[in-house]
C-alpha cells in the first residue's frame, strides 16, 4: 500500500473528499485568475482599486462556492437540473420586466450588494439539463426527432430572451455550447448538417433584412459586422475597438513592452481595457510568449477536464464535465478572436481575467460542478 492510498484511508470520510478534488486543475485556475489580477494592477496604473481589490474578494468568495459544490454529491445537482433551469429561465423574464440597463442593454438585476446578470448562470444551468436529459434518455432514442426537438426547445426559449436584451454575444454562447452538448451524447451528425444549413440562410435573411421593417438586429450589431468585415472604414467610430486593440497587439512583438509600459492601455487609446478587451493589454505588455503562455493555461485548463470527464462511469458527469469545458472554451475561443478582428465584438469576457462579478462566480460555480462529479465517481 502506498502511502497516498495510506493517508486515504486513515483520513475521516467528511475530509477525504479534499483529497479527491482535481488539484491540479485548481491550480490552474488560480494561475489564470493571478494572471487577471494582474492585468488589472496595470490597467489601473499600479493599483488596487477600482478593479483588482473587489475582483480578489469575487475569486475568494468563488473559490469557497467551488468547494461546497465540490463536497456536494454529483447525483444531487442533476436531480435540481430542472429546477436550476427554470429558476434562471425565471430571472432572465424578470430581466425584461424589471432589469436594469447599462451601456444600452438591459442584463441585469440589481440585488443591492451586487448586479446579477443572469445570462451568465443559464450558460451553466443549460448544461446541467441537457446532461441530465442525455442521462435520463435512452441511448437508442438520442437521435429520433420528437426527442431531439425538447432540447432544441430547452435551449432556443433561452437563447431568444437574452437576444432581446440585446446580447448576441451570450446568445451565440448558448447556442454553440447547447448544441455541443447535443452533438457530445450522440445526436446524429444530420441534424447539426441541416442547422448549418440554416445558419447560412439566417445570415443572408440577417443582410438583407438591414434598413427594412423587419430587421433582425440592432443597428449597433450591424455596425459591429460592418466593422469585422472592414476596420479601416470606419477607424475613429465603429471601428475605433478592433483598430486600437490591433495596435496593441502588434505593438507587443514577441516579449511585450514589459509589465505597465503598454501605451495603449495607459494612454487608454484602448477601449474596455479592463473587460472585453483585457487580452490585448497582456499581449502588449508581455507579448506573444505572454499570450501564448495564457492561452496554454486555458487549454491545459479544457485537457483536464476532458481527462476527468473520461474518467467518470456515468453519463451525467461525464456529459455535464465536457459541456463545462466546451462552453469554457467558447468563451476565450471568442473573446481572443474578437480582440485580434477574427470575429465580430460580441462583447465576451475574458474567463477568470476580465473584471465582472456575475462570469467569475458562475465560472467558480462551474468548475465546482466538475469537482464534484471528479470526487464523486466511482473509484
């Protein structure tokens, strides 16, 4: 006997289950979320506040809500999958009726101590009802339209609420990570076929409804596609984000201009540098090896949790664990390719680096759902 396997099995039950948790993916996510603070330090001329101080205690108090749902059984989150869904379904309807607005949006509700922005937890609460709708489902009845056409329900109700607030950028989210859940249980590859299909005729309806009655998006969407297609356009208006944060990118060579020696971000020619755009000041700053070395954080980051997930013997964890982690990738997928102008401003925050209170702490929520379904499978 080992004497892991000694410390073990001499440890009380209760404590045990810390010795389970995957560590090394905790550290991980600390490592990342250092790197936040980081850059918010320098973003604020080399200070606590505004931004790193209340982003430390969101970590911290994130990190404890990652714990207890770690300690958590994992069967005990999929029998509240529906509830967990239709609670968030019900915050995103009280959004419309009396949420508050801010930068032309209306996302939030407003709770006194904080703004709950509950787009944010359905990207999780989806999840975890799709999972346990694919562990509820027969295998041989994954692919048969009737029980293909309740998921696709379950995730397009949402997707269209938070639409209207106007969020494209979460709705894509929902849409893409949804849909990777649907494809990871085994939907067959036809349908995803047809709904491509669909996209591209969505996209055409998109330009051509543009100056008509029925446009389908907002006039500040379509500035932002105006601006992906062609920056230079428009370089002081619309296309003032994407052509600064360019500037900062490629300012930053292979080693950066060193840590708050960015003049973009202390000039603050660069926009949003403490949110959506944070990305570009690290790469500033620290270069292509910074950049990179974030971006290995975030991929070893998806590796351990797809390496968990294989692990787990039931299809509701190994399910729920693969949905986090795509929708995970998602997020910094999009974000970094919306900075560097290979896809439309979505408005996506950086995970764990961009400063918000409602992302970090249903990201911690998250990966407390992987370390439960980690502590909890059968060994």
């Amino acid at each position: 006997m080992s004497y892991l396997e000694y410390a073990v099995k001499t440890v009380p039950t209760g404590w045990r289950k810390i010795l389970y948790l995957n560590w090394p993916l905790i550290l991980l996510i600390m490592a990342v979320a250092s790197t936040g603070f980081l850059m918010l330090y320098s973003v604020a001329g080399g200070s606590f506040s505004p931004w790193v101080e209340p982003q430390l205690k969101r970590f911290v108090m994130g990190l404890v809500l990652m714990l207890f749902v770690a300690m958590v059984p994992i069967w005990f989150w999929r029998n509240i999958s529906v509830v967990a869904y239709l609670g968030t379904l019900v915050l995103l309807i009280l959004v419309e009726i009396m949420g508050s607005v801010g930068m032309g949006a209306q996302r939030w509700i407003d709770l006194g101590f904080m703004r709950l922005q509950p787009s944010e937890l359905m990207k999780i609460t989806l999840v975890m009802l799709l999972a346990a709708y694919y562990d509820w489902l027969p295998l041989p009845r994954t692919s048969r339209p009737i029980w293909v056409a309740i998921p696709v329900l379950i995730i397009l109700i949402p997707t269209a609420l938070v639409l209207r607030q106007p969020d494209l950028g979460t709705s894509i989210l929902l849409l893409a990570g949804g849909g990777m859940v649907m494809f990871m249980a085994g939907v067959h590859w036809a349908y995803f076929a047809a709904v491509i299909g669909m996209g591209v005729g969505l996209v055409t309806a998109v330009f051509q409804s543009r100056g008509t009655e029925w446009q389908l998006l907002k006039d500040y969407q379509y500035r932002r596609i105006d601006t992906f297609l062609d920056p230079a356009s428009d370089p002081l208006g619309a296309g003032y984000h994407i052509t600064q944060s360019k500037i900062a990118l490629g300012s930053g060579g292979w080693t950066g201009r060193g840590f708050m020696q960015g003049t973009q971000s202390r000039l603050n020619f660069l926009p949003e540098k403490h949110t959506d755009f944070i990305f570009t000041t690290l790469a500033e700053e620290f270069g292509f090896v910074g950049a990179f070395s974030l971006l290995s954080l975030y991929a070893l980051i998806v590796v351990f949790c797809i390496a968990s997930a294989l692990m787990n013997r039931d299809r509701f964890s190994s399910l729920l664990t693969l949905g986090i982690a795509a929708t995970f990738f998602l997020f910094f997928a999009v974000n970094m390719s919306m900075v560097m102008g290979l896809a439309p401003v979505v408005g996506v925050p950086l995970p764990l680096v961009s400063y918000g209170g409602s992302a970090m702490l249903v990201l911690m929520v998250a990966f407390g759902l992987v370390q439960s379904a980690h502590v909890h499978r059968a060994r």
